[in-house]
C-alpha cells in the first residue's frame, strides 16, 4: 500500500467514515488513476476538469455515481493533499426526481412467500416489518429485539445513528418460531459458521430471483421493501414526520442525535404496524 492512500485512510478514519464510503472513496481515487495510468497527486487541474467531462460526456454515469466519484476526489485532493481546487465548485451532478418503486402489501406477501429458505425469508420479513435498510437489517443482533417493550434496536444505522422501531406481535412470533429452529448465537441472521451475518448479496439475488417468479413486474430491490414500510404507512394515516424518525431519515427540524415518539404517536404507529404484517 503506497504511503499516499494509507494517508487518505487515516483521514477518512478521522473524519469518520464507514467502511463502506471508505471503499467508494478509494475506488473513485483509482478510477482516476487508472484513466491517466499514473499516480493520482500527480494529475493537474486541467486533467481533472476532463475527467469530469469523460464521466458526463462520454461514460454518462449516473448522478449518484458521479457523486461518489467527485466526493471521493475532493476528499482526496483538499483533505489529504491540501489542494484548494475550484474545478470542485465547478461540477454538480445534475438533480432528477426519482419517484421509488413501491409494492402493495399483497405483492410483499407473495414475494415473501416465495423465499425458500428460512434465514433469508425471515430478514426480509424483518426488513418490510420494520422499515429497515438491508445493511440494519443484516446487522441486527438477537439482543436487539426487546419483546418486554415491543421494540427493535437498530444501532448504527445510516449517519452512526441508534433508533428503535415498533416490534409488530406477528413478526415477533415469527422470529421466536425462528429462533427456536435455527438458535442463532449472536447476529440474528448468521451466515452457515454462525460467526458473521448473511452476505447482502445472498439477499440480493434471492429477492431478484423471487421476484421473477412472482410475475411482479416492477424494478424493485429489497430497498423497495423499505418504501413500501414508509407508503403503507402513510396511507394508513401516520403522520409524515413519525415515519421520518421511524426511518432514520434526517430532518432540518432536528438534532438530537436519537429519535424519539411521543407516547400517542407510538401507539398509534405500533397499531397500524401489527395490523399490517397480521397475516405475513
């Protein structure tokens, strides 16, 4: 490892970051070095002015991908090597408003009931229950499901957030059946030595497989089971906001660094929950 990228790790540890925008980072820093075939603190301004332009012009990434790529390099250009560079308020990726893909509760039920195995069908079911994103989701731990309280621990969700969610009845019946069958030690949904959780991409091609089957035509993803949570809920009347703290999203109204439900709210929200996963 050149002494210029552990520098760019250490920074990024400092600052914070998950392992997983760590990762994004660098691949954006060598995709850049792999264009020109040299090492990246090398590259000029104008060359990395046509980088950019290569990724719009020629690749035409996605705005998400080319979020990554800039985030990535003005990291590594301003914080590691210092470098002030105004081609980085030159690029914005360009804005587009991409309505989610949502399935009705009869089309989650039938994708669900298409998983054949039992670790893989119980972490979606925890996934749609619980409005989950698919990394909380297989990070879930048994200790995290209080049964006394009716609640779910999700912690370090997205921002190194902690949150709790409502715990329908049905699903926690279902999880203690699970629980029963498979005994898992530590994460809720362990790979086969029981040491790690689920590999994400297990999920992910199980749910693109079922989802054929199904004859569900929608481009959906497990992520779409998380809208869906969100739109179930707002069709049953919860307030916007309350699905917002549920779902850890980020809101201007607020710094707490932990949500919290008032008491009606909650109430109201754990109703409509268990009346929604009743029959999964």
């Amino acid at each position: 490892m050149s002494a210029i990228r552990q520098r760019m790790i250490e920074d990024m540890q400092l600052h914070g970051y998950s392992a997983k925008t760590q990762t994004a980072y660098l691949g954006a820093v060598r995709g850049l070095a792999g264009h020109y075939h040299r090492t990246p603190e090398d590259i000029t301004q104008d060359e990395l002015r046509s980088y950019f332009l290569y990724l719009v012009k020629e690749r035409g990434v996605a705005r998400s991908t080319l979020t990554i790529h800039l985030s990535g390099i003005k990291f590594f250009f301003e914080k590691t090597l210092k470098r002030e560079w105004l081609i980085f308020n030159l690029v914005r990726p360009k804005k587009r408003t991409k309505l989610p893909v949502v399935l009705s509760p009869d089309e989650v039920k039938r994708i669900l009931s298409l998983v054949k195995t039992p670790t893989v069908r119980m972490a979606l079911t925890v996934i749609y229950a619980c409005g989950l994103r698919l990394s909380e989701g297989l990070a879930l731990k048994v200790q995290d499901i209080d049964s006394s309280r009716m609640l779910l621990w999700v912690r370090n969700g997205k921002g190194g957030k902690d949150r709790c969610v409502p715990l329908p009845e049905r699903l926690l019946e279902l999880l203690r059946v699970y629980w029963k069958l498979h005994r898992p030690r530590l994460y809720l949904f362990p790979n086969q030595k029981n040491r790690k959780p689920l590999c994400a991409a297990t999920l992910q091609k199980t749910f693109k497989i079922v989802l054929l089957q199904s004859g569900i035509r929608k481009e959906a993803s497990i992520h779409t089971l998380r809208h869906s949570y969100a739109t179930h809920l707002l069709e049953r009347g919860i307030n916007l906001r309350v699905i917002q703290e549920v779902l850890g999203h980020q809101s201007p109204q607020t710094t707490a660094r932990y949500t919290h439900l008032t008491d009606k709210s909650f109430h109201t929200l754990a109703e409509t929950v268990n009346q929604l996963v009743a029959d999964l």
